[in-house]
C-alpha cells in the first residue's frame, strides 16, 4: 500500500489523488478536497509548484518582449469541506490501522498472560520435583533401615523354627515309649488295659497289667455310645494311646503288629463287626500332621513306601531307590520338588 505524502499514513491507490510529477498520492482530506470534485488530469502538488518557475521572464533581455509566455496550469479548488467532514473522513481511513493495533494490543496482552501462567506452572513442577526428589530420599533412608531389620528379622525367624524343632523332637522323644491303636471300638463302661494285654496276647508278646503305664483314649468324645451307628452314619472310635513300662517293649509290640498287619477285632473278642486293628508309634501333632502330607504326596506320585521308626518320618520310592528321612517342610520340599507335586499343608 502506498503512503500520503502529506500525512504518511496508508492509503489505497484507487482512493487517493497523485501528482503528475512526482509518484506522490494524497488523501482527498489532506488536500481538502471532496469526494464529487473532479481533479485535473495535470494536477501537481504543491511541493512540485514550488520547485517549478513562477513566470515565463519574458522582460530579460535575453528574450524578446514577444514571446509567448506558457500558460500555467489550472488547478480546480473546490471550496473547503467543513470539520467534521475531515475527521469523519480520517476516522475512516484510520479504523483498519487502529483495528489493527487494538488486535496488537490484544495479543501482547495474551501472550504476557501466557508467560506468567507458564512461569506459575513452571515454579509449581519445580516444587513437585522438589517434593518428588525428597520422598525418594527418605524413602531410600527407609530401605536403608529396613535392610539390616530384615536380615535380623530373618535370622530370628531361623532361630525360632530351631527352637521350635528342637521343642518337637524333645516332644518326640517323651512319647519313644507310647503306642497309638486305631479303628478300636468304644464301648461303655470298657477297660482299654485289659483289651491292650488281650491284643498284646494275640500279637505273641506277653503283657502284664503292671507293664501299662497307662492306656487312655484321645480327642473329643462322641455324643452317644448307646450303638455304633447313629442315624445311619458310622461312629468314628477314638484312637488310644498308650505308655508302657519299658521302651523295649513297644518295640517288641510294633514289630508283632508289622508281622500281623491283618489283625481284627474280632481276633480280640469284641463284639462289633469286625475291623482292622492299627498299631503305630505314638507322634507329635507336627510329626503327625507331616506324616500324613507325606502319605498324601506318595499316593499321589506312585510312591510305595512311608513310615515312621522313632518318631522320624521316612519315605521310599520303589525297592531299588533311596530312603530319605523328612522332619521339617524344607525337607518335604527337597523330596518332592523334582516331582511336580502341589500339596496344602493341613492345619
């Protein structure tokens, strides 16, 4: 866009008025001159007539008196437009510019407001990195503590399983002269010493009442005794226990049992319907509890043998394989663990 030469300001090429001199255009305003005036095709502007001669000098004497003297252009004036004319004409010419520098404005506004939430939003993650960077240091101060907590707490764990196995086996050892008979019938009224030295008769070792400690049976007590069956539903007898004299002489008794594995009730002379007699070495209730996840294991890996001898529990797998003797779970789990085998422990 070309500028007017009088005011400077921006003005469009078809709006304005130029001069046939020089490549200058003017507002119609500047020149106060209306919109309905025509202007002249040899219109020049008033800084070309000043530079331009006044007259033609024809009183020199350089040139005679008759020469013709140029006729000097006519300028069409038309009568001055009033004030408010002029300013309503520069308001008009002016309002782009002016809607431009308020857009200008506007954005300058913007775009400080735009720094200074980026600033705020700069200084609050700065402070969350700060806050971030202090957690991670306390929290590695934590597992510094934790560390030699954990390992102390590890070792009393160690300490504690010992003891507690160490308890077990001394627990054990107390019972190295105890029996356990399963499956025998309960009766009222009965006298479990006078049964145990029948059974010991039938075993082929002879028992005398003296060489009972004493024989007692274990665990909660049924809610009738009247019959064996309650309902329909068989009543499970409770095991007896049962300390001797001598521990030679439990041996001798499980040895007969081993040898009569097929000993019933009725080859003592009870009553009931006949069935098996278990005779066993009295166990801790872990040893028991172990015992039977080692029998559950085996059955479940084809495993044929299981027993017990001195309160140990020892596992075989067939005739031409190792026997490995299990007292705790860390045991079970080496035994087992090349089998891919997944048993609960029982509570």
């Amino acid at each position: 866009m070309a500028k007017c030469g009088a005011c400077g300001k921006f003005l469009s090429s078809t709006g304005g008025v130029g001069c046939t001199v020089c490549p200058n255009i003017f507002h119609r305003a500047c020149l106060m001159v209306s919109d309905g005036t025509t202007i002249s095709k040899d219109w020049v502007c008033p800084e070309c007539k000043k530079k331009s001669r006044k007259g033609d000098n024809s009183c020199t004497p350089v040139r005679g008196i008759s020469g013709n003297t140029p006729q000097e252009p006519q300028v069409i004036r038309s009568p001055p437009c009033s004030v408010g004319t002029q300013k309503t004409a520069l308001n008009d010419d002016d309002s782009p510019a002016r809607e431009l520098s308020r857009q200008l404005v506007a954005c300058m506004v913007e775009m400080r407001e735009l720094r200074k939430e980026m600033a705020e939003l700069h200084t609050s993650v700065a402070c969350f990195t700060e806050r971030m960077n202090g957690f991670e240091r306390r929290l590695e101060v934590i597992e510094q503590m934790h560390t030699p907590t954990k390992v102390k707490v590890n070792e009393l764990e160690k300490t504690v399983n010992l003891l507690k196995q160490e308890l077990n086996d001394r627990d054990q050892e107390a019972l190295l002269s105890d029996l356990e008979i399963g499956h025998l019938p309960e009766e009222k009224g009965e006298n479990i010493t006078h049964t145990i030295s029948v059974l010991a008769v039938r075993l082929g070792v002879p028992l005398e009442e003296r060489d009972v400690v004493f024989a007692e049976r274990v665990g909660a007590a049924p809610l009738s005794l009247s019959a064996s069956t309650e309902g329909g539903v068989a009543i499970r007898a409770r095991r007896v226990v049962v300390r001797l004299a001598r521990r030679s002489l439990r041996d001798e008794l499980l040895r007969a049992a081993r040898v009569r594995r097929s000993i019933t009730t009725a080859d003592i002379g009870l009553a009931s319907s006949p069935q098996r007699l278990y005779v066993n070495e009295r166990l801790t209730r872990n040893n028991r509890q172990l015992f039977h996840r080692v029998r559950e294991a085996c059955r479940k890996l084809s495993w044929r043998y299981s027993w017990t001898r001195r309160g140990r529990v020892y596992v075989r797998q067939a005739e031409d394989k190792p026997v490995y003797s299990i007292r705790t779970d860390d045991d079970f789990n080496r035994v087992f663990q090349s089998n891919i085998v997944c048993i609960s422990s029982s509570a």
